[in-house]
C-alpha cells in the first residue's frame, strides 16, 4: 500500500513540475530548455552580488527571491563534442579540489537528446548555506557551455525535483 501511495504521489508531483514549466530558447536558438513560467532574468547588479568573480555566468534566471537560480556560462574554451568525456575528468578534478567537503551525488557523462553532457551533482558550502549544485556541459558552437541549477539545502526538497527536470530538458540545436 505505502509503495502505491509513493508512485500516486511521484506521478502527481512529476505532473505539476511539467505544468510549471515552460520552453525557452538560448543561446540564439541553439539551445531550448524548459524552465519555470514565474522564472525571469536577474538583473546585473544582483548577478554581480551574487557570483563575484570574474568568470561569472554570461545569463541568469531565477525565482522572485533570487535564491533559486538558473544559469548559463558560454565559455570561451573551445570544445568539441567528441571531447566532453576528457573535459569531464578535468572538470571533475577541478571541482573535487576546489569542494573538498562537498557532498557529491552524481559526476559522469550522459548522452542526452542527441548529446553528450558531463554532469556534476554536489552540494557545497556558501558563506550562509549549503547549495544543492546540478551541472551540466556540453559544446555549443564548438565552445564549453555550462548550465547550473542552484537551491539552497533548505529549499531542495520543493525545488530539487524542478531542478532535475529542468536540467533533463536541455536541447542543443
């Protein structure tokens, strides 16, 4: 009983993410990816607060608070597809270094909808709190593309299921 209780509930949840969902172009068109309808862009100021360095996302959208957020970095690394899986191992390398306390979830590569992504789910600390991070890379125009879905810990129970889902959306054209 307590297993169909679990899939009516897995199934009406997965019905109410699909429907808060919409489909968006990036990067030009190249790249279509489903996001959150009440998700909009940050503005620069808040972008600048938020990721200070100097490799900061080239676009972020988020939620009304800013707190759950969606960006997108086209690198200037050149990439080709055929080179995502060695990106990953240095990728992942560089993440597991910089995060040694990191609590990590998933670190491969996939294929999806046509593509090769390398994918990296951890959490890591902040100044204030612990963010649930899902990455995804892959090559656009023979360049690194990242995309990150960021929640902190205390929202990741509502937001984590949106943030995989999102994620599994991306579409390189």
């Amino acid at each position: 009983m307590k297993a169909l209780y679990l899939l009516v509930l897995f199934v009406l949840s997965n019905t109410v993410v699909a429907e808060s969902l919409q489909s968006i172009e990036a990067l030009n068109g190249k790249l279509f990816i489903e996001v959150p309808k009440n998700f909009n862009r940050m503005s620069i100021e808040l972008v600048e607060l938020k990721y200070p360095s100097s490799r900061r996302p080239s676009d972020v959208l988020s939620d009304e608070t800013g707190g759950i957020t969606l960006a997108f970095n086209h690198t200037q690394t050149p990439i080709l597809p055929s080179q995502i899986r060695e990106a990953h191992g240095a990728i992942s390398k560089m993440f597991h270094n910089l995060y040694p306390s990191a609590k990590w979830y998933r670190d491969e590569v996939i294929r999806q909808n046509g593509n090769d992504f390398l994918v990296m789910e951890l959490i890591t600390p902040a100044i204030d709190a612990q963010i649930h991070n899902i990455f995804y890379g892959t090559s656009v125009d023979d360049r690194l593309l990242l995309v990150a879905f960021n929640a902190t810990v205390e929202q990741a129970p509502k937001w984590l299921p949106i943030g995989q889902e999102i994620m599994r959306s991306i579409e390189v054209k």
